[in-house]
C-alpha cells in the first residue's frame, strides 16, 4: 500500500511549515532514508526523509508552499499505484476540500487562472456551478464569475481546485470572517491571507502583477545604469520582518546605553592563553569575552526579577529562572536560540551551550523548542567594532541587551599627590566595554532599567570576584 508522506510537527508550538525545496521529483525511486525535500519553520529549517521505499508517485505541494503539520505532502508507493485512492483511503475525512490532493492538470489550472478574479466572495448566480463546488467556493472565500469545463459550461469542482491554486490560502481566521476583499497575496506566514488582509482590503501584489509577474518572482530591470533585481520577502526573512514591525507596534521602546571596565575580562583571557596547560585542565580555553558577559548577565538577572520578564496584554510574567536568548547571525537571517537555566549554570557550561546553539543555527539543525522560550536576550556587534546600537526587543520580553566593542575611555586615576592643594587628578585610558539596553517602557522605567544596567557593569568590572563565587 501506498505510503503518505505528512509535513512533521516540529515542535509543540509549529503549526505550518514551508516547503523551501523538493529534492525529488514524480516518478523518481526513494529509499526511506532519502531526503525528499526541505522545509522551514519561523525558526528553522529541516530537512524531511521519505519514510518508506518506492516511487515517487505525487508531490502534492509546490516549492514554497506554506503547509500545515501533520497533512499530507507526498505519495511515495510502486510504480503505476493509485495514489488517489491511497489518500482517499487514509483520511477521506480530514482531506475533505484539501485543494493538495486534488489531481488538476496544468492546462486546466492556467486555463482557469486567466478566468478567476479575486473579488468579494460571492457566487454569482447567472453562472452554472454544482453543489459541490458552490460548497467549495463558499468555504474558501471565492468568487465564482468565470465558466467551468463542465457539461454547457457548468462550473465543477476541479474548476474551483484550479482556480484556487493560483491564490494564496486563507487561515482559519479568514475564512470565518466572511466575504471581502480578497488579495492577491497575504501577510500571513508563506503569504497566507489573514482575517486583517480581507478587512483591509489590500493588494500586496498590485505592483507586481500590474508589471505581469508573479508576487514571488525574481525581477531583473535594466535602466542603462546597471541591473536592478527585486528579491521577494518569504521565509525567515518575512518571519523576521514581520517581528520586527511587530515589536516596535506594540511595545514602547527605550534604549539606554552604558560601559563597564573591561581590564579583568581581558586579564582573564590572557590568563587562559598564558596558562594553556592549567586552562585545558580546567576546560577554559574557548572562553570568549561573550562568554564572560552572559554568565554576567544570568548573574545579575535574578536580583532584578522585573528584567526577566514577559509582558502579554495586561500581565507582565516574571520568571524565576533566566532562560537566555543568544542573537545568531546566519546565512538565513537572525536566529535566537535558547540558554536553558543559565543562571544555574556555571561558566564552561554556559560557553559550551552557547557554542553548541549557535553551531546548530548555522547548519540548519537547530530544534524549534531550542529556538523558543528565551526570558532575556543578549546581541553581541562588538566583534565587528560597534560601539553603540538600539537592540530590537524580542517581545513578549521586556528587555534586550546590546554588547558593543571593546574601546579606550578616559578614566581618572587616584593618587596621594593629587590631594595635595591645586594638585589635579591625573588621568589615564583604560578599555571600556559598551552596553545598549532597550526596554519596553510599558513594563519597566528608566530608573530601575538604569540601576541593572550599572549592577551589570560593575559584575563585568569585576568579573574575577563572580568566577570566585561560582
């Protein structure tokens, strides 16, 4: 019997996912260890094996569609098997009015697309359609104005299946909101129309299909000065645009910015390069400054429990232990994986977690629930010599901290003679470490925001007498 390949649930909290890339194609022999193709959540991408040997009998998705966990995606059995009846025979029930287990062919589906209109959603009643496809297109929000392929033009179930392939799908939410304008593309995940698209009434895609291209095309323009390329927002890109806006819509954002002494953090790295033998004994010699600064701040966290916090709506949720999100720079866009109990964890722990985190980002195999979580987060641009930025909060937190470079500041110098009358402080350069902190204003003021701030730079300045305590 036939096997059918399901979009697996990657994680409690992931509820669709998107096909990035097949590596297969219909007709093509599989072993159930083969790759059959990519997927990507908000967080992460996955790469997805076949589960079964055979024949590819049926991709039942695009490239780039957005599909719910747990539906089907494929159809792998022996050559020349119904595939259809194999879906019907798993799940009639749950697949009923699913538009990705329906055989339409491609004639069928451009010849619709040319006909089907993205009006309000109402039938018009001049046009012969059947009950099963009336039933079809009331539920998916379509409007039914063009002639069908069946008998005298009837308008029949496979002619609304073609006709919603060249649409984006609709979420729960707006199918239940009724009739509206519909889009041409949504600002949901995967540009899924949401229930606020059809309230609005916004064309995401006018632009582009005014110029004859679809929204998720790569367009090439040459004015005589140089090439032009437009570079569609899908995937993680989107997610991260789409949080960005987010945050900076619901959440009253203030940055304030300080520096610690950095002469002990750097002492303590000379120490473990000048004591090579003692710090592989003692597992310290991948210690980074970044390192250094995250056991800081999971230090520091619980003597300010209003830091360590989620603000949802009307609550603000202050958590007891310091579950630390580590900003990710990766060839996908920015990640944020988790330091579960950091502030239980001691040093080489912390440095170890990070490392193995941000590897996982980098190579794709991050879990979700390593991508979830995060009480407070840490961005670190001081490597690449930023001295001062406004971290984006990563709501529902409160507070987000920016680890700029590494750089010489004036500091005045205490000594007998300058108490001598006239005598002047003399004054030295010692390197400084920067600190952006952003907070939700709404949940946290300046004032206490500012005493943690100095509580973390002087654990950094000292950071020597917190490694003696643990």
């Amino acid at each position: 019997m036939a096997h059918i390949l399901i979009m697996p649930r990657q994680g409690n909290t992931v509820e669709s996912c998107i096909i990035t890339d097949w590596k297969v194609k219909e007709g093509d022999d599989v072993t159930p260890e083969t790759i059959v193709c990519e997927v990507e959540t908000d967080k992460a991408s996955f790469e997805v094996p076949a589960g079964a040997g055979g024949a590819v009998l049926k991709l039942l998705h695009a490239s780039g569609d957005d599909v719910p966990v747990l539906k089907p995606i494929a159809v792998i059995g022996a050559t020349g098997e119904d595939w259809q009846a194999a879906i019907s025979q798993e799940a009639p029930d749950k697949n009923a009015g699913d538009i990705s287990v329906k055989d339409v062919s491609k004639s069928e589906i451009k010849e619709n697309q040319e006909k089907n209109t993205s009006s309000p959603c109402e039938i018009n009643q001049e046009i012969a359609i059947s009950p099963r496809a009336r039933n079809l297109a009331a539920k998916e929000n379509l409007t039914v104005d063009f002639l069908g392929t069946g008998p005298g033009h009837r308008v029949i179930e496979r002619d609304v299946l073609a006709a919603l392939q060249n649409r984006p799908p609709l979420t729960a939410a707006a199918r239940a909101a009724g009739p509206g304008q519909v889009p041409a593309a949504g600002s949901g995940l995967g540009g899924r129309i949401t229930a606020a698209d059809l309230s609005s009434g916004t064309d995401l895609a006018s632009g582009a299909r005014k110029a004859g291209v679809r929204p998720d095309t790569t367009v090439i323009q040459d004015f005589g000065e140089g090439a032009i390329t437009d570079l569609p927002i899908k995937g993680i890109r989107r997610i991260i645009a789409d949080r960005m806006f987010k945050s900076l819509a619901e959440s009253a954002q203030f940055t304030l910015n300080a520096s610690a002494p950095a002469n002990k953090l750097q002492n303590f790295r000379s120490g473990v390069k000048n004591q090579e033998s003692l710090a592989v004994e003692l597992g310290l010699t991948k210690i980074t400054i970044n390192d250094l600064i995250l056991l800081a701040v999971s230090r520091t966290l619980p003597r300010f429990p209003f830091m360590n916090a989620h603000k949802t709506r009307d609550t603000i949720r202050v958590f007891e232990r310091v579950h630390l999100g580590l900003a990710v720079d990766t060839p996908r866009g920015l990640m944020v994986p988790v330091i579960r109990n950091a502030s239980l964890l001691s040093l080489t722990q912390i440095s170890s977690e990070a490392k193995r985190l941000a590897e996982a980002c980098q190579n794709g195999s991050a879990k979700p629930d390593e991508l979830s979580g995060s009480t407070f987060t840490v961005t670190n641009l001081g490597s690449m010599g930023i001295t001062s930025f406004t971290p984006v909060l990563n709501v529902p937190e409160v507070a987000i901290l920016g680890v700029c470079a590494i750089e010489m500041k004036p500091a005045a110098q205490a000594t007998a003679d300058h108490q001598l009358p006239g005598a002047a402080m003399p004054v030295i350069f010692e390197p400084h470490i920067g600190f952006s902190l952003t907070i939700d204003h709404q949940a946290v003021d300046g004032a206490p925001a500012a005493r943690f701030l100095k509580a973390l730079g002087d654990a950094v300045a000292h950071i020597d007498l917190l490694l003696a305590a643990g």
